[in-house]
C-alpha cells in the first residue's frame, strides 16, 4: 500500500465501517504472544483478532527483540488494535486478570484441555509461544489452564498464525452462537475513545470532515442494523 | 531436518500411529488450490489439511509455476497426502465431482454462504484461489456455491493459510460431533495402499522391520482405541 498524504476527508461510509466493527468488538477476550519473534506471523496473529472482534494483544518480549508492528500511519492491522508491552510474563498475567479473565496456555500436551470442550464465551486470554520453543515452562504454569487444538495427522504442530486463528475464529463461532456481536459490548466511552484513535490513525482526515457533512465526535456508534447477519460486508474503501 | 540414510529400522509404534492416523483419514473431504504459488503457503495449507484428516489434494496450475513440494524424500507434509495435478479447473473439477463431491469456492463476497451455515459433513471440496487474486471467475462460476468466512473486522481478507486452516478446522469439528473418527472411513484397500506408499517415504526403513519383529503389510490397521478422543497423542520419532 502506497502512503498517502492525508487530504481526503473521511467519508460517512468509511465511518460507519469503523461504528460497525466497533460494536463487534469483544471487551472480555484478549490474546497474549510471547516472543513470537517473526514479523509475518505476528502481523497475521493481528489479522486474526481484528477479523474475529479481539481488540487487546499483549505482548512480552523477553527472549527476542520486538517486531517491527507498524510501517507507517496508515499500514498495519495494528493501528485497529489496542497493543500493550509487558517486561515480563507475570507483568502479563496480572495485567489480563485484572480483568477477570481466565488465561489459556496454548500447547501441543496431550494432558491440555482440547480447544472444542472449552467455553470462550467467558471472559479469556489465549497466550501464545514462541515459533521454535513455544511457551516457557513459567507461562505454562503460570497459566490457569492449558488448551490444545486436536490434530489427527502425522504432522505434530502447527504454524503460530493458523493456530491462533483455529482458536480465535472458534472463540468467535461460539461468541456469534451466543449473541455477542448482536449489540455492542464495549461501553461508550471505550467506543468514542477508540474511534478518536482510530480515526487519529486513519489515512482519510476526519478534521476535513468534521468540517463539513458531520462529526465524527458526535457520530452514532449504534444504528439500526439491516443485516441478519452480524458480518460486516462491503466496501471499505470509501 | 537432515536428511538420513534409511538405515533404520521403523517401530511398532511408528508403525501404529501411521494406522492410528489412517484411520481418521476422510475421503469424502478435498481441497483444489488454484495457482496458490507461495511454498510457504501451500505447506501451511498441507499442514492443516493432515490435521484435520484430509487426504486428497488437487492442484491447478494455470498461471502460475506450481511451486516445489517437497524437499527430499523424508521432508514435507505432502508425504502423507494424495496430490493430484490438472491442467485446468474443469478437469479438477470433474474429478473431484466423479467422486460425489460437491465443490464450494471460497471467496470474499458477501453473497456467498457463511461458513458456520455449511454441512461440511457432507461429501465436499474446498477450492482456494491465488494469493492477491483470489480464484478465478471461471472457477467460482463452475463450483456448485461459494462459502465465505465472517469476518468482524477492519481488514477484509486472511492469508490463504490461514483461510484454509479456519475452514479445515471447522470442517473437523462437525465431522467429530457426527462421528467420523471414531472408526476408519478409507476401506481396507485404500489403507494398505496408503500405508504401503508412507512407508516407502519414511526416513524409517520398513524392510528392516518386515525381516524382525513384524511385517507391516500384514499390520492391523485397526485396533482397540483407549483414548476416548479421536486426537492421535503422543510420539512420532519412534
């Protein structure tokens, strides 16, 4: 994507885009990477939660150096995302349990609990380990539980960014099953906040349009819905 | 991995997760990949594919060069799955059809089917298209639907394996709530078929093993389950 300047206004349309997604986001779910050092992964991993309504990524890096999230202003699904740095796992654990909620290691053990038995319609963190070493023995026990995707081939393991997104879009199957994206679950003040941030980050200038058609200070985060379906289709290029 | 001189001998229990695996093996399950030209991808969507018990591959090379599968004789997952090349779409098509298959294109278009509304259960292919442009017109007019996954986000796309993975994995976790690994779905022929070719591409050497201890032609392919899971546990290095 080439960078552009910002002169274009934002469109009512681009908006209403981020209002949707907004009120699909999940307040009670949250990954945690550990050291997942490559750049490719960890911008798929992102990927993953933007499209499956999770918006708080925690990340320790202990062993590795930090990947480089953001290429620009505009680039990255990480400017869609509240991203944290911890110094260390426990610095992690206590930042998501303050929040109530439960905290999943992802393993490959077969003592783990298998991902299809577990509920993640409760308030969670899925913690994910590094490439080559997976998660250190401390976040593992750490951990209140440790979950495992079940694999019936030879092949023993998979890539990070397709197991986050086995457990992320299941976490959202049984999320939609439950109703949760059918109303908006963050509370106003988290909405208006993050679209401040998004619209802050957006490659079309929302003071251009602030000036003219509406104002995206005052602009309704919840609207009537036509769609059955809690998706959000279409153009998000206006 | 190094690759090492076939001089070892295979185990019992190499010998019997080679069966245990089989015996989750679904054939009524495909996937086509239409010019999918990035290696890294189309292992990761091998990768899944072995996971979850899919054996049958179809690969369309239209465009693109296909890219190079494996890398010696004990590397790659595509060791423990049936690739089948065509020269085009129609002719894919046609042979995952004479198998009862039906065929779902995947897409990013909102008219498509939801991916949670969808029998995977039912004998069917799964088709992916290119990595920047999707499949081709011909091959989403040709399939019998189009499935698509919801996506809650800012960003409207996944990476193909990670698609891939998404919809495997779902495709998975219908067919174990209806039963289908409880008892082996290939028949006999197509087990020892399977088995023999295996063997023949494991770094173990099976000649060994058919002079001592047991022959693996002869090797039941079905035994006594003690796990109350279909997850096929524990170690492979044997």
């Amino acid at each position: 994507m080439v960078e552009q300047p910002q002169h274009k206004a934002i469109t009512r349309r681009r908006l209403q885009r981020m209002a949707a997604v907004l009120a699909r986001r999940q307040p009670d779910i949250a990954i945690a990477l550990e050291d997942v050092h490559d750049p490719h992964n960890v911008s798929a991993v992102l990927r993953s939660c933007d499209a499956t309504g999770v918006a708080d990524v925690h990340l320790v890096y202990d062993a590795e150096e930090p990947p480089e999230l953001s290429r620009g202003v505009s680039a990255g699904t990480n400017r869609w995302l509240r991203t944290t740095q911890h110094a260390n796992i426990e610095e992690c654990y206590r930042a998501v349990r303050d929040q109530g909620r439960t905290v999943f290691a992802t393993t490959l053990s077969s003592d783990a609990l298998d991902l299809y038995d577990v509920d993640l319609t409760e308030p969670c963190a899925l913690v994910f380990g590094n490439e080559s070493r997976g998660l250190s023995e401390q976040a593992v026990e750490a951990a209140d539980a440790s979950i495992r995707i079940p694999m019936l081939g030879m092949a023993e393991s998979l890539n990070i960014s397709v197991a986050c997104a086995v457990i992320l879009f299941e976490a959202m199957r049984q999320r939609r099953l439950a109703g949760y994206f059918e109303a908006p679950r963050f509370d106003e003040q988290r909405m208006r906040s993050t679209l401040a941030r998004w619209l802050e980050r957006d490659e079309r200038d929302p003071t251009l349009a602030r000036k003219a058609e509406f104002d995206p200070q005052e602009f309704p985060l919840v609207w009537p819905r036509t769609q059955p379906r809690p998706d959000v289709a279409g153009d998000d290029s206006g």
